[in-house]
C-alpha cells in the first residue's frame, strides 16, 4: 500500500516578533497545506501533532487544542513527542494510521515555540533535560557539550577538524540564503564560524542551530483518496526508527549513532533500495558535526571526511545535502523541525522547493531526525510517484 | 500577556538512590550484574551488556581518567572512565586549570547529589 505527502507548508522559521502565537502559526501552515492538497477541512479525519515540550508550548494536551482552533471537531486526534525527532515521528506516525485503515486522510502538523515564549537560558535549562535528567542532567551539562564531547570522539577517529565542521555550518548558513523561511540566511564564511565565541569546545556558537518558533504541516493519505489520485506529489517509500542507549558514557563509541544506521537500514529495507540510490538529503545537523556523523550512520559515504572536502554534499556535489539550510540555516522549532525536513525533501522531489535546488531534481531523497544526541532516530525515504 | 510558573519538585530516585547517597559524600557506588558481572558507574538499573535486572551495588575507588573533555565559558565537563567500571560516566570538573588524566569523584560544594570530579595534579592544590 501506498501513503503519498499529498500536500504541505510551513510557516517562517525564526524568533517570532509580531505577536502571533503557536496556534496562528498552525492555522496558517494547516490552511496552507490544505490548499496545497487540494482538499478541504472537512475531509481530514485525523490529526497528528507533533511538540516535545509543554514548557515550551505552555499547553498540555496540546493536540486537543490545536484541532480545536483549526476548526474541526470528531476527528482522531493525538500528539507525538519523540525528543528533537517528534515532527518526524508524527509524519511516520500518520502514515501508520493511513496504512492500517484506521485513517484516510491525516493532517500532520509540528509546532514549538522555542524561542518567543522563554528566554534562551531557560529554554536551554529545559533542552538540558532531553538527555539522562538523573545523571548527566544533574551536572548542569547542556546539549552543546554532550553534543561535544561526542564530536571530539568522532573527530579523533576520523580525522574531522573544526575546519570541516565550520565549513558546514557557514555552508548550511549560504544554503538558508535561498529559502524564504529559513530563520539564519547567513552570508558568513568558515572563518566567521571559527571567530564566533566558545560555546562547549570544539562548538562555536555559529556551530549551533537555533532556537525557532513556527509550524509545519504535510497531509498524508492514500492515493485513491486524493483528488487526481495524488498524481505528481510524493510517495513514502520507506520508513525506520531506532533507540540508543540515552548516555554518551554508556555507548561503546560515544561519537557513532548506530541507532541511526538501524533506522536507515530499516527504510532502505523498506524501499528496497540502497543508500548509492539516495540522490539528495535532509539530515539532522542540530551541531555542524552532527551532520558528518549522521552521514556516516546513514552509510551515505565511504568516507565521509574526504567526501566533505571533496564538495559531495553541496548542490552541485553527487549528493547534496540540507540544501534548505537543516536546522543551522532553515532552523529549529522542535516539533515542526522533522515535518519541515520531510516537507522540503518532498518538494526537492516535486521542483517545487522555493531555495536552492539541484541541476536537476532528484527522484529519491533521504530524511534524518533525531532526539537526544542520535537517541531517538528516525529515517525516511521519499520517492517521486513518476 | 505575562505567564509565571515557578516548581519545586520532590523527585524520588527509587533503586538509585544508593548512589546519589554515595554522590553526596563523594562515594563511588556501583551496580555489579548477578548475571554477567559487568560493573556499571553511573547505574542504570539495567545491565548494559545482558540486560539483566538483578544488580548489587559495589564500592568503587572513587578514581578515573579522563576520555573526552570539553570546556564551556564557565564550566568543564567530561567523560570519565572510573577504574573497575565497564561505562563512562558524564561529570563536571571541579579543577579545569589541569588538562586531563587521572582523577578522583568528590562530594559536590553544594546542590543536589551529582558527578563531580577533582583532576590530580601535583603542581597545584585542587580547590574543593
Ligand atoms: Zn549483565
């Protein structure tokens, strides 16, 4: 069986300074998807929501709410959280419902407000809280220097420098410069990475993605229950999910995210393909580094330091990757964030992307999300339905 | 519109609580697998090799090195291998002026139980 993303958009990415709140931002990414759908409210039987933290939102039972103020009433309604990866974990979520039959059309929509409602130190606090509360919580560690202590491993096992990491978040940073909702379009160079303050070493604050507000939204059903069969739009054609142990200090490689490679093998499995067959990809950069170990987890390179220096992963390289920016230049509102990865792979897919695309737009392309520090994985593999 | 919430949690730690105790006052305490003994510090109540739930708790030197270290404007945490345990343990370094290499947990100046770790250098008087 079929589930195609039959419709999609999301709101800008960015600290939000007009007033609008968490629910405006649903109402226009839902309206919007619809319209790119074809379909009406009415026609929706299900929404999946997607937030990771009620701190954040300031509503508990969020999915309730939401609906609510998106005008429908009787429908299925629940929320995912899954840490960082939530927004993917209710696209995958939404599109179980759809396989199973107990929906026909569902409406996915991710959301947080992580950076209008608190100040960053707070909401810092509270990301704090994403890895082990008990122990690693406890020291006062934050995520950049869990997500450090996990580089440096990486980098002293594969040669990774922070020369390579600066040049992929200035990278990422010019990439943002073409998409319209990308809340850090940066004209900046590895050098202004390199100059830019300490955070948790080797991470500079230009190293980090940001904290976002916004929203995002993809309908997911079955092509016979879309208007013109789903022609042109995309199909799911695999899917994967896979857990780590929560503490660095209790993985045997605190830099690999096997979990990651579970979850990829699981899709490629799915799509009965192999990762040579990925022609573009969105991948889980929350750190510059992230990206080089999420490309290696996801088998995406032999080597994927001398790929990196060899410009594989720019837009004009074999395979390019986070041509919307990822979470350092498109941004990072957690519950949107994997709904919006997957939104923007589909429209590479669909020539529809309105940022960067490549020469000529690829026919499979892979999404990576994660939770925690490649914790909570989760991978999609999107295929043109031609 | 303004929202404030302020939360004072009581948060019982169950069958860890033996080693925040231990935290407290600087003891490395240790769960041992019945089963496969693996000897794991932090805990987890869990094995992490065999799954296994049937632990005892064990006493460790209190000692360790240094893996990884990365160092933040104010604070240094890092990972800390303590002789006798299979895992690595996420601390924060009391002593940042020394670089790395072999250490000692110690109870933490102030604030709820947590791994604290003096670096061991002759040159200087670590500060408690
Ligand atoms: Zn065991």
């Amino acid at each position: 069986m079929t589930v195609l993303l039959a419709g999609g958009a999301m709101t800008p990415f960015n600290r939000r300074k007009d007033g609008s709140s968490l629910r405006d931002w649903c109402r226009t990414a839902f309206a919007r998807a619809l319209s790119d759908a074809a379909l009406e409210p009415q026609d929706i039987d299900t929404v999946v929501f997607a937030s990771e933290s009620d701190f954040f939102t300031l509503q508990l039972n969020p999915a309730a709410v939401i609906t609510d103020a998106l005008a429908l009433t009787g429908v299925r309604t629940l929320r995912v959280e899954g840490g960082g990866a939530s927004g993917h974990l209710a696209v995958q979520t939404g599109a179980a419902l759809v396989l199973s039959g107990l929906a026909r059309r569902v409406a996915v929509i991710g959301a947080e407000a992580s950076a209008a409602h608190l100040d960053a130190g707070k909401v810092g606090k509270l990301y704090s809280l994403s890895f082990d509360a008990w122990t690693d919580g406890l020291t006062g560690v934050g995520a950049t220097s869990i997500y450090a202590l996990s580089v440096l491993d990486f980098m002293g096992r594969t040669g990774a420098t922070t020369d390579d990491l600066a040049g992929i978040a200035a990278r990422n940073r010019q990439n943002a410069r073409h998409n319209p909702n990308a809340h850090l379009p940066l004209d900046i160079t590895a050098a202004d990475v390199a100059a830019s303050p300490v955070v948790s070493s080797p991470y500079r604050r230009l190293d980090c993605s940001p904290l976002s507000d916004g929203a995002a939204c993809v309908i997911l059903a079955r092509p016979e229950d879309l208007p013109r069969s789903g022609v042109g739009r995309v199909r799911i054609a695999g899917m994967g999910a896979a857990s780590d142990r929560v503490r660095l200090g209790d993985r045997p490689a605190p830099g690999q995210f096997p979990a990651k490679t579970k979850a990829a093998l699981q899709a490629y499995q799915a799509a009965g393909i192999g990762p040579e067959k990925i022609e573009l990809a969105e991948v889980y950069d929350s750190y510059s580094g992230a990206q080089l170990q999420g490309l290696q987890a996801l088998g995406l390179a032999e080597d994927v330091v001398a790929s990196e220096r060899a410009g594989r992963f720019t837009g004009e390289g074999g395979l390019p990757v986070n041509l919307s920016g990822g979470l350092l230049g498109q941004g990072a509102p957690v519950g949107a964030t994997g709904v919006a990865q997957i939104l923007v792979a589909a429209q590479q897919i669909e020539a529809t992307f309105p940022g960067l695309r490549p020469a000529s737009p690829p026919r499979r392309a892979l999404v990576d999300t994660h939770g925690g520090i490649a914790t909570t994985c989760a991978v999609m593999i999107l295929e043109s339905l031609a | 519109m303004n929202f404030h919430l302020s939360l004072d949690y009581r948060v019982p730690t169950g069958c860890l609580e033996p080693f925040f105790e231990g935290l407290r006052n600087g003891v490395a305490l240790a769960e041992r697998c019945e089963a496969c003994g693996r000897v794991q510090f932090p805990p987890g109540g869990v094995c992490g090799t065999c799954g296994g739930a049937s632990l005892g708790w064990v006493t460790l030197a209190g000692t360790g090195t240094v893996i990884l270290r990365t160092d933040t404007p104010d604070r240094t945490f890092a990972l800390v291998r303590f002789d006798g345990a299979a895992n690595a343990a996420l601390v924060e370094i009391a002593n940042p002026a020394v670089q790395t290499g072999p250490g000692m947990l110690m109870p933490p100046p102030e604030g709820p139980p947590r791994l604290f770790f003096a670096l061991t250098d002759p040159a200087e008087t670590p500060h408690a």
